[in-house]
C-alpha cells in the first residue's frame, strides 16, 4: 500500500468527493507550531501516490476540505486565522483564488456542506464558528458560544442546516443555522473534546473523542448518557469519524500514533482494528466515500497512508 | 508577538497530553442500601451494645408428672431452684433483676402468680424485684423470655428473668366448668376444644405422616435424649434439685436429690413402639409412644444487654435475635413451626438454610416429622439431644429449657454452629419460634485497652 511522503508534518487528509484516486493532505511546518504550510494534493496511481499539485501558505494547515459542487476546489483552514480557497484548474500563480480572514486565531476545523453545497463552516480557536458561501468573502454567520477553542464543526449529512461543534470547553453542541443559539449542548466528557462526527445512516446520531482517550457515541435526542463508551486508545483522540458506508463503524486516530475501527454496536467486540503505522501522532485520516473500504491516514511523521480496511498500511 | 502565538500553540497542544484524572463518583451508578431479604445477618460482625444477650441459663431435670422424680414437689420449688441459680451462678446482686416473667400454663392464673412470687423469695431475692406470669400455651416459656427481651428493648429494666413452670402432676389438662354452645356457631372455635391428640391424627391425616415414620422418630428422640444423659452433655444446664419422695402406701418421705432427665427409655425400640395402640382416635397413629410426655420441670434465663453484660464481665451464652408468634389452622395446630421458623428466620434477617441447630418441641412424632420435612431440615440439626417424646413436655417451662439446651449444645459445638432456632406448636392453632445467636460470634469492636502510663507520648502530651 503506498505512502507519500510529506516535507511537513501532516495535520488531515480528505478524499475527493468526485475523483476516487485523488485527495488532499493540510500539512505544517514544525508540527504546527511555528513556520510555513502546505496544502498538498494527491493522486492515487499505480505506481504509489504522486503530487498533483500544491500550495504554500504562510503559517501551518490545520484541515482541508473538498468542495461539493465543484471538483477543483478545495478549502484550508491555517493558522493565522484565515481560510484559504485553492482552485486546482488554475495555475498556482493564481492560487489562492480566496482568502476569507475573519477569525482571530487559528482556524483548526474547516467542513463543506454535502446537502446544500454552497456553504462551508470553519471553528476556530477564537471559539466562533463562522458560516461562509463560496460566493462572498465575509461570513453569513457567527456562532458564538463555546468558551474556549472550537475544534470541530462538522454537517449533518442529511440535514442542511444542521451541524455539531466540539469544543475545548468539554461540551459538543448541535446548532441549527436558523436558529440563534445552540439547539443542544452536550457536556460530552470531563476533558477537552478534539472532533466530532455524524452517523452517515442515523441522522440523531453523534460520536465525540476526546482528550479523556474515550469515544462516546451519543443519540442527540437522549444526551444525558451516552449510547456507548469505547475505550482502547492511550492518548487524546485527535479524530473520529462515522463510516459513509456502515452504519455503526467508527474510525478514530489518537495521540498514541494508532488508528482504530470501532464498530459502537458490538458490546466486548468493539475494537476491530488498530493500524499502528504511524511513529508519530496521527492527527488526520479519512474515509473514501467513492470507495468501500477505502482508508487514508496523516501524521506528524510526515507521511500519508492509503490502503484498504482489513489490510496492512505498510504492505506494499 | 510570534512568540506568544508559539507559546500558546504549543500550551493548547500540551493540554491534550496532561494526564487525565477521572472523577471519582460516576453518576451512572448510586450507591444504595441493598433491600436483599437475603441472609444480611449472616455477614454481620460488628457488635452493638444495645443487643439483649443471655449470659446463663438453667434447667431443672425433667420429670415424669404422677410418677417421676418430682411426683411429690410443689411447683415452686422446681422454680426457686433455678432462679437462684441463674443469680449464684453470674453473681449478679438479685436486688439489679427489674422483672421475673414465668410462663406457665396449667394451673389457676392468680394462685400460680402468687406461687411464682413465693418463689422469688426462696430464690433470695428481695420484695424489690416484681414478678409476674405468661400464658400461650406451649410456648409460654419463649414467650416469657421473649417479653423479657422486649422490655429490655423498651427501657422498662436492664437485667430480666424469663423462666418457665410446669407441674403437670400438680395440674393435669383439664377443661374446668361448661362449654359455651356457642362454640358450636364457628368450627375454628369449636377445634380449640380438640384434644391435642386429635389434632396430631388431624396432621398424620391430613400430611401422610405413617405410624412408621411417628415410630422412628420417637425411636430416635430416645436415642438421642439417652446418649446425651450419658455422654453428660446435660450437665452444665441441669440444676440438682433437692426434694423428697414419698412412698404411697406408707407415707414416708425421703429426701432426695434430682439431677437427671427421668423420662428417656434407652432401649426404646421400633417394635416395642409398634405394639402400643393408637390412644386418641380408633385406626389412629399417635400413640403413648409418639407422642411428648406429660412431665414436670422448670427453666431461667438470665437476661441483659450486651453493654451491661461487658461490664459486669459477664460470658455471654448467647444474642436473643428475634421471635415470632403465627396463627396457625387449630385443627392441625401441629403445623405451627412450619410457619414460625421461617417468619422467625427472615424477621432475624436470615434464612432458614443459616441455621445451624434447632429445637422443635416434639409435641407429637406426626407434627415433629411433618415441620422437620417440610422446611427440609438436615436431621443432623434437630433435637440432636433428644426431644419432648423422649424428655418430656412441661408445658410452660419447655420454651425456657429449650434455651439452656439449645444455647448449651451450640457453645459445644464450637464457632461453626452459629444460629439456632427454638420453635413449639400450640394448642389452639399457633405456632412461635425464636432465633439465638451464639455470644462469641462477632468480635467486639474494641481491642483498645486503656494505658497505664504516658510513657510513649511526647513530654508536651502531659
């Protein structure tokens, strides 16, 4: 299975929504601290993974996301605050076509709506999070609550103007863009929440990792307790997704270097793989939603991992 | 300003490494009260102060009434005997007892009230204390103990005497005066005038208990009542009983000294039994054999609480844990402990499963037979020393002798014999019985001793 190899330290990876061999990689010089980023993006070949292209930025990427409506497009999060549009089509030169800069810090979770597709919410380290469309430089909205950083803001897959947010605050909160304020605030965990997800197949449903190292998956309409805990990793989960294929698998990528796929509804059995490819943290990973099985993983050991669900990342 | 921008990149990223401390109490689970009716008594072993012990208790030999041992002994002296004893033997100060509580059954309330209060007095003990009577029948010698516990509880007096007398001899069974034809309008009140024979046939009847089975048992009540007499196990209960015997036919009187149990046969046999006829009912089964014997006797318990008993340095023979009194069908009023023993048991926080040794009156082998099957005992828990078939049955000082023997035997059989039951049927349809603890089996919880001097403390302690 091919790596690539990054110059900077990996921070997230996404699949293209229209091109199944292609994805794009956020990345920072540093391990995100201090220094350049580059967003880079991939093409799956059968000779490995090679560059198609990319961008420089002057402070480090923290997410990248796919635009929905069209395939050339795709969106950064960075460090200093901005929100940075690249059109593949166009030569680098002219690249970035957009930079949206409203939020006061470092911008750490950027999400494209997938049922509406005009729209994109980015969280911020400011503890706002900002609505943009793809058209207009400032923010359609600003959703101010948490008290500290906002470290996700992901779109219901089914509901267009519904979204979660994790935050530093310990509570996960589900907002609906019509509304002022948040609709439900969860007090998820005890510690720091780094990323939240939405069941692809259960629109109520909501899976939280936190700094605690536990993955709580929670129907939103009964948020007193969680439906289930799963536990397995030794650091901070840095990322948890649903899969866009089964219902009850969950991938989940930690501070203890391992990626790990859950499925939340079997009660002892729940781990079923943990890939430890990685020999530093692994901070990014994604899921192909093209294709079945098809799983992707970013690090600060500055390498991106393709490879499918059941096999060896590092197999060849 | 880069710096600072460093900075706090780098404490954010540093704060999802701290390690995490769990809060202690989950409030997904509630620590709460277990309400398990099961044997919560069992894993008991604290010790409470307020808890009423038994620190003695005695009995008089059991004789058989017209012509046993005590044939010509006036009921107050089996009583003052073992009142006394009960006082020499714990030296506690007679004039301390707040209550003597006598059950007794047979003869005439005021006449025997009076009797027990004479009985005091040659006991030793001072017009100060009071005395006074108790009547359910067959189990009026618990039931005195009982109340004397109760009374303990309520604050009425620290220190009591529960006892019981019987002088069957004195006072046979008899139904003095007419009968209300009224009896005759309600059946349950008509069976209360059923000879206790009958009702025993009612339950051989009524159960399938065989003559057979009646026989064995009765066979094994003298077994077992022999071997104890002469293994000498009835030694630390019996208190001699100094008294005379007089010859029929000529009058004269000789003084006597009674320590042993007259009423066992040690060469009782199955077949010896099997030729007695049924007495109570034609075709019958309950025969002179398999059924108590009519006897006379007397018992005292000398009771108090646990903290009174620690200061006076009192051994404790054993905790009064609870007691219970059932209603039973007066037709087969021989089902009563069937009923009490476990009402007993669970009122104790226990199951009948947590006993180690019973005492079952053997009013009747039927009835005997009928309880012991029923709650599915282990034979090798009951009446191990024999019962009333064998020993005899005086009616009110049974429940009282019952203790001594029961508490005796569970301090022979050493820490494992833990829990004890007491129970008897009775006459007009009821059932009681009572839970005793052995004294030893918790440990105080105080191994503190006082010190004698400072020495170990700092010179600033002083």
């Amino acid at each position: 299975m091919p790596v690539f190899r990054t110059a900077f330290n990996g921070y997230a990876v996404k699949f293209s929504p229209f091109v199944e061999t292609r994805l794009a990689v956020a990345t920072a010089q540093n391990f995100g601290i201090i220094g350049n980023g580059r967003q880079h993006v991939l093409e799956l070949t059968p000779n490995g993974i090679v560059e198609y292209c990319a961008f420089d930025t002057a402070d480090g990427l923290y997410d990248c996301t796919w635009s929905e409506s069209n395939e050339n497009l795709v969106v950064s999060a960075s460090g200093d605050g901005s929100v940075k549009i690249w059109d593949l089509a166009r030569p680098p030169a002219a690249n970035p076509i957009g930079s949206l800069e409203e939020h006061a810090r470092e911008v750490y979770s950027i999400d494209w709506n997938a049922v509406r597709k005009d729209s994109f919410l980015s969280g911020s380290w400011d503890d706002t999070i900002r609505l943009w469309t793809i058209d207009r430089p400032q923010s359609m909205r600003v959703f101010r609550e948490h008290t500290y950083c906002v470290y996700a803001a992901v779109w219901n897959p089914r509901h267009a103007d519904v979204f979660a947010s994790a935050s530093g605050d310990c509570t996960a909160r589900v907002w609906d863009v019509r509304e002022p304020n948040s609709t439900i605030i969860i007090p998820a965990h005890d510690h720091e929440i780094l990323s939240c997800d939405w069941n692809k197949y259960n629109d109520c449903m909501l899976v939280t990792g936190s700094v605690d190292k536990l993955i709580k998956v929670w129907d939103v309409r009964t948020y007193r307790t969680p439906v289930t805990v799963l536990q397995g990793h030794t650091y901070a989960i840095r990322r948890v997704k649903f899969s866009p294929h089964q219902e009850s698998l969950i991938a989940s990528c930690s501070y203890d270097m391992t990626m790990c796929m859950w499925d939340y509804k079997a009660p002892e059995d729940a781990l079923l793989e943990r890939y430890d490819h990685h020999t530093e943290f692994a901070v990014g990973m994604d899921m192909s939603v093209l294709v079945e099985g098809l799983l992707a993983s970013t690090g600060w050991d500055e390498t991106v991992y393709v490879w499918q669900f059941g096999m060896d990342p590092r197999a060849l | 300003m880069e710096m600072e921008k460093v900075r706090l990149r780098q404490n954010v990223l540093l704060n999802h490494l701290k390690p995490v401390t769990f809060p202690k109490a989950s409030t997904d689970l509630v620590a709460t009260v277990c309400a398990a009716g099961d044997s919560a008594a069992y894993e008991r072993t604290g010790v409470f102060g307020d808890d009423v012990v038994i620190v003695a208790a005695y009995r008089t030999p059991i004789c058989k009434a017209k012509r046993g041992g005590f044939k010509d002994t006036f009921p107050e002296d089996l009583l003052a005997p073992v009142l006394k004893a009960v006082i020499d033997k714990t030296g506690v100060s007679p004039n301390e007892v707040g209550d003597i509580v006598v059950g007794t059954v047979l003869a005439p309330g005021s006449q025997r009230a009076s009797e027990c209060r004479m009985a005091a007095f040659y006991a030793g003990f001072p017009e100060t204390v009071p005395v006074r009577t108790v009547n359910r029948q067959c189990s009026s010698g618990l039931q005195a103990v009982a109340d004397v516990v109760a009374a303990i509880k309520a604050g009425f007096y620290d220190i009591g005497i529960g006892a019981g007398l019987e002088s069957m001899t004195v006072n046979p069974m008899a139904w003095e005066g007419s009968v209300n034809p009224r009896v005759e309008t309600q059946k349950q009140a008509q069976d209360c005038l059923l000879p206790m024979g009958i009702t025993s046939e009612n339950v051989a009847e009524r159960y399938g208990v065989s003559r057979q089975e009646q026989d064995k048992a009765a066979v094994e009540s003298h077994r077992k009542a022999a071997a104890a007499t002469a293994a000498g196990k009835f030694k630390d209960e019996i208190i001699p009983v100094e008294t005379k015997l007089v010859d029929p036919k000529t009058g004269d009187e000789k003084p006597v000294t009674i320590s042993v149990d007259d009423g066992f046969r040690p060469n009782a046999s199955l077949s010896d039994l099997a030729k007695l006829r049924p007495v109570f009912k034609k075709d019958g089964s309950t025969t002179a054999g398999n059924s108590s014997q009519v006897s006379d006797g007397a018992g005292a318990v000398l009771l108090m609480k646990r903290s009174l008993a620690m200061q006076k340095g009192l051994p404790i023979l054993g905790v009064f844990r609870s007691f219970v009194a059932v209603g039973v069908d007066p037709a087969v009023m021989g089902v009563g402990p069937a009923f009490a023993i476990p009402a007993a048991a669970k009122a104790a926080g226990l199951e009948v499963g947590d006993i180690d040794l019973f005492e079952i009156n053997e009013a009747f082998a039927s009835q005997y037979t009928y309880c012991s099957q029923k709650l599915e005992l282990d034979p090798e828990k009951v009446n191990v020393n024999g019962g009333a078939m064998a020993i005899g049955h005086p009616l009110g000082a049974t429940g009282a002798r019952c203790v001594a023997t029961l508490l005796h035997e569970m301090k022979r059989r050493g820490k494992d014999c833990r829990f004890g039951v007491i129970s008897m049927c009775i006459g007009t349809g009821m059932g009681a019985a009572a839970v005793l603890e052995r004294g030893d089996s918790a440990d105080p919880l105080c191994n503190a001793r006082p010190i004698k001097d400072n020495s170990l403390l700092s010179k600033d302690a002083k």
